[in-house]
C-alpha cells in the first residue's frame, strides 16, 4: 500500500464517519415533537381545525409543548395561555405535520402559507390568528 492510498483510506474514513454524524443530527432534528389537543391527526388537525390545509402546530409560550392550535391547548393544558414576545422570533414554534420541519416565528410570517421545507400547503386563514400565538403589531 502506497502512503497515498493509505492516506486516502484514512480520509475517506473520516468522510464517512462525519456523514453519519450529520445523519444523525439530521434525524434528530426531524423527529416530530408530540403534539397536544383534541383529537389530533398523524398530520396535526385537531378537533377545531380540520381542513386538508390544518398542518400547522404550534408550540405554546407558556408550556413549551406543541399543540394543534390555541383551542386545544385551552382545552388540554390547565394553565393560562401565553404569547411569543417580539423578543423570541427566531425560536422555532411552527411544527409542519407533514414533514415535521420547524420554522421560526419570522419564517412563519414569510412563508406565504407553505412549508419551506416540503412545500405542503397551511391553511392561509391561520395567520390571522397569529395573535393568538405570538405578540405581533397592532
Ligand atoms: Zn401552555
Ligand atoms: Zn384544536
Ligand atoms: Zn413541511
């Protein structure tokens, strides 16, 4: 074996072992958070929001738990609800129940009703409710 080739071996060896570390941190990234509320779906409807285009769940300021909507954490959580202050827009709170990639306040703002990640569809009615959820503008 030649030192080159032993050097490539050794590289190629790191390569892959960064490549599953990164799937690995990918995954855990990935993995979908439990949602709470009432009768929620694999996709994240609930018993409130039910349309094809209810994915959306939100993790609650309060709990720091994802629920289908405002309505289920009322319903579910014994404790008043709170909203995200301006001061926490970057904290990823959107959770889309098809891909289960989680976007921040601002991106939530800016996505024009569709998930970055797997381009399904929200239920664009949802961002007239965002004060239900996050402190916004008057
Ligand atoms: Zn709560
Ligand atoms: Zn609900
Ligand atoms: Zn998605």
């Amino acid at each position: 074996m030649t030192a080159l080739s032993k050097r490539y071996k050794q590289w190629s060896k790191t390569v892959k072992r960064a490549e599953r570390l990164t799937v690995v941190g990918y995954n855990r990234v990935m993995q979908k958070p439990t949602v709470y509320g009432t009768r929620v779906d694999p996709q994240t409807r609930c018993a409130h929001y039910s349309s094809e285009l209810d994915i959306i769940a939100i993790k609650m300021a309060c709990c720091q738990q994802f629920y289908a909507c405002r309505e289920c954490h009322d319903e579910v959580a014994r404790h008043e609800a709170m909203v995200w202050p301006m001061t926490k827009r970057t904290e990823l709170v959107v959770l889309c129940g098809v891909c289960a990639h989680q976007l921040t306040i601002n991106e939530y703002l800016l996505c024009e009703s569709r998930c970055p990640q797997c381009g399904s569809g929200f239920n664009p009615g949802c961002s007239k409710h965002a004060h239900l959820y996050f402190e916004v503008t008057p």
